[in-house]
C-alpha cells in the first residue's frame, strides 16, 4: 500500500490566513512548499494573490517536529480497524 505521507524536501512550509469575510469566514493557503520561499511568498503578496490575509505560518521543519507521519499512521491504523 502506498504510503499517505509523500517525502518533501526539507524546507520552509508557509500558510497564508485569509479572512474571505462572514460569509465564508477564514481559510488557510498553503503555499506550494516546492516553489515558494519566504521571498516568492512577499511577491504573490505584492502581486496580490492573497486575499484580506491575516497571518502568515512557517513551518521550518529541521527546526521543529513533523508530527504529519504519526497522524497519518494513526489514519491508516483506525483505517484498518474498519475493514
């Protein structure tokens, strides 16, 4: 069975917050990890393609802990239970 959690490069990860208004409320975009860096992410701001963004999150993974294989191994562990 191929595995959830495909193998990323080690680089910084960044989520633009957007409050899209009451309607919609708040969403977070993830920037595409294997074209963006802290520089390509202040372009697509000043070219505009964030809207009404309210935080920014970095996540650096060689300075903090991934946690994204234990949740997955407990997806696929509560998975198997089922079938």
């Amino acid at each position: 069975m191929p595995t959830l959690v495909p193998s990323l490069k080690e680089c910084p990860i960044y989520f633009v917050l957007c409050d899209y208004g009451p309607k919609i409320g708040r969403s977070s975009y993830a920037a595409d990890h294997y074209q963006s860096n802290r520089e390509t992410v202040l372009q697509w701001f000043q070219e505009g393609q964030y809207t009404n963004p309210i935080e920014i999150l970095e996540i650096n993974k060689a300075a903090g802990r991934d946690v994204t294989r234990e949740f997955m191994a407990k997806v696929e562990e509560r998975t198997a239970a089922f079938q």
